[in-house]
C-alpha cells in the first residue's frame, strides 16, 4: 500500500533502520497520479507465476 510522512517496511539497504517518519513539517496535499502508461515487467510477472505454482 501506500504510505505518506512514514515508511515501516521496505528497506533499500540494511543501512535504514525504520520508521524513518518525516519530520518538520505537514502534508497538506498528496497527490497520486496514476494515468500515465502501466509498467509491464514480464520477467517479474513470469516470477510471481512460477512462486504461485
């Protein structure tokens, strides 16, 4: 899901330790624009196929 001013779980590195809140300010708008074209990652798919299997 989508998180906003705070990231519990995924990591880029072992380095970042969570929650990593933000801090010194307010969001007072998000926006979330999703029109554009979809990603299409086949080998990604052909992954998620095989690991249902």
């Amino acid at each position: 899901g989508l998180t906003c001013g705070r990231d519990d779980n995924s990591s880029v590195s072992v380095m970042y330790r969570p929650p990593f809140a933000f801090r010194g300010g307010t969001l007072r708008e998000v926006v979330v624009d999703v029109s554009g074209e979809h990603l299409h990652d086949e080998q990604k798919e052909r992954q998620t196929v095989m690991a249902r299997q």
